[in-house]
C-alpha cells in the first residue's frame, strides 16, 4: 500500500473527500516528523512507538576500492510495533 492507496482508504472509511482527507495524513505525518526532529517519542498505544536513534560519525572500509569514507554522524528515524501489533502477525506468515 502506498500512500495515495492509504487516502483512498481513509476517505472511504471516515466519509472525507479526497482532499480532506490527504490533509489529514499528511498533518499526521508532519506531526510525527516533527516529534522526531524535536527528539522526542512518538508512541501509539496499540501501533507502535517511533524515535530518532543518533550514530556517531565513523570511518568505513569502502570493500571494492580499500578506500577509507567517512560516515557523518546522524539521525535515523525507528520504528518499533507494540506487541499487541507483534501478536495479530504471530503464524500469518509461517
């Protein structure tokens, strides 16, 4: 599913227009964004929890050349499903 798809469905099960409904995913996603660059937590009962996870800079062996690259540190975004979420998945796949 992609994000147009995600709409789509959200359009038909709150009974929003396609425009409106585009404006709240994408509030939402813009809230969570910037919960994230603010360094917080992001947590939905039931859902999961995301948080911004810092790596420090390093230097990297580039296999093909042996060149030596440096890594800047940075934040990357992550995600963690609630066991809730974790347990509707349990033997779907197995």
């Amino acid at each position: 599913m992609n994000k147009t798809e995600l709409i789509k469905i959200f359009a038909k099960q709150t009974n929003l227009n396609l425009k409106k409904s585009k404006e709240a995913v994408d509030v939402l996603i813009q809230i969570i964004v910037t919960a994230l660059e603010r360094g917080e937590e992001v947590q939905l009962s039931g859902f999961g929890k995301f948080w911004a996870k810092y790596y420090k800079g390093t230097l990297k062996n580039v296999p093909n050349t042996g060149v030596l690259s440096k890594i800047p540190p940075r934040f990357v975004p992550k995600f963690r499903p609630s066991s809730c979420l974790k347990r509707r998945f349990e033997g779907v796949f197995g």
